[in-house]
C-alpha cells in the first residue's frame, strides 16, 4: 500500500493537470473540462498534503522505531552488554597477562639469584693446588725474621773476634785466636791425606798434624773435614742449615760456619797492642780509628756472607710450647715428593725445620715444574686471578731479596773502591796541604 501511494505521488507531481485532461479527456465539453481541471488541481493539492502528511508519519513512525525500539531496546541494551562483556574479557586478558609479566620476573629473578649463588660458590670456592700458597707462605714472615736474627748473630760474634771482646777466642792477642784454630783444625778439619799423601810413606800429608790427644789421626768425623775452608760443601750447596742451638751449644753445623768464617775474613785479627797509656798519645789515636776502619770494611765484607747464611739457616716452625706448630716441612715435602723425591732425599734436603731460602725456592721455582700446576690453571677464573695475585706476592718476596743483595753488593763495591782510592786520596790531600802552606 506505502509503495502504491508513494508512487501514484510522484507520478501526480510529475504530470501537470492540463497533461491528464489533455491525455484522459476526449470529446469532452470546455465547462466539462474545466471543471475536471479544478477537481483535478484540487485533488491533486489534496492528495499531495495527505502523501506529504502520510510520509512524515511514516518516518517519524520509522525514527522511533529506530530509536527507541531497535536501538534503545535492542542495539543499545546488546552493545552495552557487548561492551561489558568484552571489557571483562580484556580486563581478564589483562589480569593473565599482568600474571605472565609477574611469573616473567619471578623468573627471571630466580634465575638471578641462582646464577649469582653459582658465581659465588665458584668464586669462593678455591682450588686444592691454591692451598699450596696459602699453606706455604704462613711461617714465611717467622723463617725470614729468623734468619735476620742469625745473620746479626753472626755479626755480632765476628765484630767481637775482630775487636777482642770478652770470653772471645781472640781475646787476648792474634796468637791466642790462632792457637784456637789451630787446635779445632787438628782435631776436627784435620785430614791426613791431605798435601801429597802416600800410604808407602811415613809422615807423609798431613798426619804428623794430624795427631790427636788421643792418639788418633785426622777429624773424628771425616764427614767434616775440610769443612772448615770448603765454601761450596757448607755454604752453597745446602738449602737448610741446622742452626736451632745457635748461641747455646755450638751444633756441628754452627762450628763448621764459624771456622770458614775465620779464614775468609779476618784471618789476622787486629792487634791488641793498645792499651789505656798508648791511647792518649795522638797517633796512637789516629792508629786506633785506622784500625777500627779495618773492622768495619771487614765487616762488609762479612755481612754478605752471614746474610747468605741468615737465609739458609733454619726456621719455620714457631715455638710449640707457645705456638702451634706450623708443619711446614710436611707441606714443603709433599710438593717435593710430587717431583719424585723420596722422603729421605726430602728430609736430608730440607731437615725440619725449612729455611727462608729453602721455602722461597719451592714456592718460585720447584712448584712450576710439577706439570699438574699448569693443567690446574684451567680453572674457574676467580682461582686463577688468585693464583696470579699469589705468584705476584712471591715475585715481590723474591725482587725484595735480590734487591738487598744488590744493596750488600754495592756497599762491598763502594768500600772496595774507597780502600783502593785511599792511597791517592791521601796523596792529593798532601798536596793541596803543601800547596796552602806555600802560599801562605
């Protein structure tokens, strides 16, 4: 019906009413014709208002469908529930997301914690051949103080030789220092077949020198004679020396290092020929101080060999009475027992108680040729950098070492220098005395 009356609406505004008469009406009489022109014109304004009006009804009646019972009703009530539908879907999405996010870095810092609890125990958890340092290095400070301690005891009894101290084998004069000597040389250094020994010959050698109280021939001990005068066999080749009676009763050791000490330096010792009388006179005093320089250029000279003896006499183990004792030949030994010595070329090599040298020597060298130390530094990086810090530590004990031995050297070529010079410095200072008098 909407469709037939819009329609026959827009075909009546289309046609104009004299078009519909002129086309519908024939034979017709002109009042006939006009009057269906008004009729026409009439009806056709009236039907135009009704369509117009219908129309407007008809969308209005449209629009409130539109809005109220399909939109409001329908389209409205569904997207809102649509929307919270959906916005409670997303806020879930997002609540499990927001839970991944937490779970991530939980995780995340789980595997942290984790990995730096593994860094730790790496870092702090040493090696067994790093002990071999630490293990080692404990009684270094103690065997270094101790071997300080016997080079200036060694010093001390050769100033007092020289100078004829007290209770001294020198005491009284140079004959009496060599009366000692030669008693000790006879009964202990003594060997017979020394000086062109023949066994065909009578009293050939040195036996009728060798003769002792007793009646025997040559040192008691033949392991020590000529030990007296042999540097290499008491002094350079042994790593430890026993000197742990030093002081109280002389050990063999002890009186062995003393007598090669008598021969290298000081042989004669200074005269005693100056009493309280001779010194009041002004070149007596002028000869004392001579002599007294003699003691001290001597005793620079000696001071490299009791520092060489300080540093292989023995130490290491503190008192056990007071301190726990460090062990420390046990350590020193299984390291040399990896090498492949045996446990008695260990102990003849080390005794018991391990010198300073002797310790400095298996921690700076022995140890690097044990090839288990070179597989070893394949390591965690926190044991390696360890080591390294170690090995530092050692070179520092070592350069600190050779750096005093230098110094011993210099002040040995110094005072050489000066006793060489001394006879032209004492010529040129005469001359410039003659050359002022002249002058004046």
């Amino acid at each position: 019906m909407s469709v037939f009356i819009v329609s026959f609406l827009v075909f009546s505004l289309a046609i104009s009413p004299r078009q519909i008469y002129a086309a519908s009406c024939s034979g017709c009489t002109e009042g006939d014709a006009e009057a269906a022109v008004v009729l026409i014109e009439l009806f056709h304004q009236l039907g135009e208002k009704l369509m117009r009006a219908h129309i407007s009804d008809q969308f209005e009646e449209h629009r409130d469908w539109l809005v109220e019972d399909f939109f409001l009703d329908n389209l409205l009530r569904a997207m809102m529930m649509f929307t919270e539908q959906m916005s409670a879907v997303a806020v879930h999405q997002v609540a499990v997301i927001g839970t991944f996010l937490d779970a991530k870095h939980q995780l995340e810092t789980q595997q942290l914690f984790q990995q730096l609890q593994l860094q730790a125990h790496k870092d702090y958890h040493p090696s067994e051949d790093f002990c071999w340092f630490g293990t080692n290095v404990r009684s270094l400070a103690f065997s270094e103080a101790r071997s300080r301690y016997t080079a200036r005891a060694m010093s001390s009894r050769a100033l007092s030789r020289h100078l004829g101290n007290a209770n001294a084998s020198s005491a009284r004069n140079r004959d009496q220092d060599k009366e000692g000597r030669w008693r000790q040389f006879t009964s202990v250094y003594c060997d017979p077949k020394d000086n062109n020994w023949d066994s065909d010959a009578t009293g050939s050698g040195l036996v009728l020198a060798c003769q002792r109280a007793d009646g025997t021939t040559g040192g008691a001990d033949k392991d020590r004679r000529n030990r007296d005068i042999d540097y290499g066999r008491l002094v350079d080749e042994p790593r430890n020396m026993n000197f742990s009676h030093f002081w109280s009763v002389l050990g063999s050791e002890e009186e062995d290092m003393i007598a090669l000490a008598s021969n290298l330096y000081g042989h004669n010792v200074l005269t005693r020929n100056i009493n309280e009388e001779n010194l009041k006179n002004k070149q007596a005093q002028h000869l004392y101080l001579t002599l007294r320089s003699v003691a001290a250029k001597r005793s620079v000279a000696e001071n490299s060999f009791n520092a060489i003896v300080g540093l292989k006499s023995d130490g290491s183990t503190p008192d056990e009475e007071t301190v726990p004792p460090a062990e420390t030949e046990k350590y020193l030994g299984a390291i040399l027992k990896e090498l492949g010595m045996s446990d008695g070329a260990v102990t003849k090599m080390m005794g018991f108680r391990p010198s300073y040298y002797l310790q400095l020597e298996v921690l700076a060298k022995r140890i690097y040729q044990n090839p288990d130390f070179y597989a070893n530094l394949y390591d965690k990086p926190a044991n390696v950098a360890r080591k390294k810090v170690a090995l530092q530590a050692i070179e520092l004990m070592l350069d600190r070492a050779i750096y005093e031995s230098q110094i011993r050297q210099e002040m040995v070529m110094s005072v050489l220098l000066s006793s060489k010079l001394r006879e032209d410095f004492r010529d040129v200072n005469k001359d410039m005395v003659d050359m002022t008098k002249a002058g004046n």
